[in-house]
C-alpha cells in the first residue's frame, strides 16, 4: 500500500522526463536516422531551410527595411546634428587648404567672404544631401539583397551553431517546459492517488 504514494514522484518523473525528450527532439537527431523504417530528424535541422527563408522575409520586410534606414538618413533632423562638423570641415578647407593649394585666390578671401561662402555651401548641402543619400540608398538596395545574405547564413549556421543560438535565447523557457512538465505529473499521480483510495 505504501507504494501508491510513489506515484506522484513517479508521474512527475515521466512528465519532466517526456518534455526534456520533446525540447531534444527540436535539434536532434542532426542528421536523419532511421528505425524500424521510420525516418527520425530533429524538427529544427528538419526545417532550417524554411526557417531561413522565414527570417530573411522578416528581416528584410520588418526588421532592417530599407525604407527605414532611408527615412533615418534623410531626416532633417540627422543634417543638422551634422552640420557642427560640415560647417568646421568647410572652414578649415576654405582657410587652411584652399591657401596651401592655391595662395594666390586665397589672399582675396578674408572672413567675410569665407563665411558667406559657407553660408552658400551649407544650404546647397541642405538641399542635396537628401536626394543624394536617396539615390544612394536606391543604389544601395539593388546591389544588397538582404533577405538573401540572411538566408544564406541561416542555411549556413550548422546544426550546433543553430542549437546554440536558440537555447541561448530560450533557455529559460525550455528549462520552464521541462519543469512543468514534472509539476503536471506530480499533481496527476496526487489525483490518481485519491481516486484510487477513495474506490
């Protein structure tokens, strides 16, 4: 009679017990075994090509569009954090670069002159640089495929490196399952203690 009261511990055992095979069965086995005619794969090496497909849409569409990156660079608000620096690097050219490749044009240019012609340099940039960077950023997304170079480095990862990156961010989930898994089974084999003592 004593050993009904080990059901639960038993219960919880097998419930702990079947979800960590579960969790192993995402990743192994890594390459198809077969047993009894069935072909045995991990769901993760299984699927890696889809999942790398998947991703890739994602970052590409989601994540890392190219619109957004445009809209980032050609916010007014970014040309003007960088106009301190533009602003310094025109003034250096126009005094410091412009007299040591040509002195002679530079003797007639005092601070007056230099500053409206930074004036005049710096609204023409204002006015440039978004288009420019647009262009750029056209150019830029037909020569870069990003949901390509993602899949390929997807379909790249090996099965470990893969297995690694997902139980580094899921870690304390599948540790959860697992548990839960055993506390599920605990209260189970509690239940079916009482039902058997009851009859």
């Amino acid at each position: 009679m004593s050993l009904i009261y080990l059901i639960p511990f038993i219960s919880a055992f097998i419930g702990w017990f079947t979800n960590w095979v579960a969790i192993k069965m995402l990743f192994h086995p890594k390459e198809p075994v077969k047993i009894l005619g069935i072909t045995f794969i991990g769901i993760f090496p299984k699927r890696q090509a889809q999942f790398a497909e998947k991703l890739g849409k994602l970052v590409s569409a989601e994540l890392l569009s190219f619109q957004d990156i445009e809209e980032k660079i050609t916010n007014p608000r970014n040309m003007e954090a960088l106009i301190p620096q533009i602003d310094a690097h025109i003034d250096h050219f126009l005094r410091v670069k412009l007299a040591d490749h040509m002195p002679i044009i530079s003797m007639f240019i005092g601070d007056q002159t230099i500053a409206q012609m930074k004036t005049v340099f710096m609204a023409e940039l204002q006015e440039l640089f978004p288009g420019l960077m647009k262009s750029y950023m056209n150019q830029l997304q037909s020569q870069l495929d990003l949901e390509k170079i993602v899949i390929e480095k997807v379909k790249g990862f090996s099965s470990d490196k893969l297995e690694q990156i997902l139980n580094d961010i899921m870690s304390k989930e599948f540790r959860f399952i697992e548990i839960l898994g055993g506390v599920l089974g605990f209260i189970i084999g509690i239940i079916q203690v009482l039902l058997t003592m009851i009859a």
